[in-house]
C-alpha cells in the first residue's frame, strides 16, 4: 500500500477526497472534520489540482520518447492543431489512431469548456503522439 507521505496529497485531503468519492455531502464532510464547508470545496479543489498535476507527470515523463510534441499557444484553433498532429504523423509515418474528430475531442475535453471561446483554446496546451499512433493532451 502507499504511504501517504510519498504521495502529493495532504492526510486531510486524502481523506475530504475519499469521503467525496463515497458520495458525501459537502456538509456531511464539514461535519465529520469538523470545518465548513467552502472549506471542504477549498479543500477537494487543491486535492484534485494535486492529483491531475500528478497524472500530467506521469503522462508527460512517459511521453519523452514518443517521436511527436506539439506545444500549442493560447490562441490556436484547435481544428488547425488537429491537422497539424495528421500532418506531422505522416512525416513521421505514423499511424494516429484517432480519427481528425476524435483528436478535437480530446483536445476538447482536455482544455475543457471554459478554456475555449470559438474553436480557440483560451491556454496553452501541448498534444503529443507516440509511434504507435496513440494521441495525449496535457
């Protein structure tokens, strides 16, 4: 089992997420802990930035050696960006295994809503492809 010190979560938001994840109530959660509950919500939004920012290293160290990396400026079309990871996978010959829609909905799902305003991400991302055609946003 991991410990918790080896972890980037706090004792106090491992425990606010697991109660969380079990399908408690902000105010049943600020109840067993003793605190209110915006302070619960302050709580579960660091929990999990902490525990997105941990997956992101991990995809991102596992995706040194992929063969494409395309950092994306704020601003960018997001259809443009789709066809740049086509255009630089034939260079590399390689086969995306997503099709030109799939790649805008990860694109899409990643960033999230209020990170794009009219096919334009609204923050920098980056879309990296491995050689066996797999497609990561961070």
């Amino acid at each position: 089992m991991v410990n918790i010190k080896d972890t980037h979560l706090t004792k106090r938001q491992f425990e606010v997420l697991k109660m969380r994840r079990e399908g408690r109530t902000l105010a049943e959660i600020a109840t067993r802990v003793r605190t209110s509950r915006s302070n619960v919500s302050a709580i579960l939004k660091t929990a999990e930035e902490n525990v997105n920012k941990a997956k992101n290293t991990l995809k991102l160290v596992a995706a040194i050696k992929w063969p494409i990396k395309i950092d994306v400026r704020a601003g960018s079309n997001i259809y443009e960006v789709s066809e740049r990871v086509f255009s630089e996978a034939d260079k590399k010959r390689i086969k995306v295994s997503h099709n030109y829609s799939e790649v805008v909905r990860l694109i899409t799902e990643t960033l999230g809503w209020e990170n794009l305003k009219r096919r334009k991400a609204l923050r920098e991302f980056t879309v990296m492809v491995s050689k066996e055609g797999m497609v990561e946003v961070l």
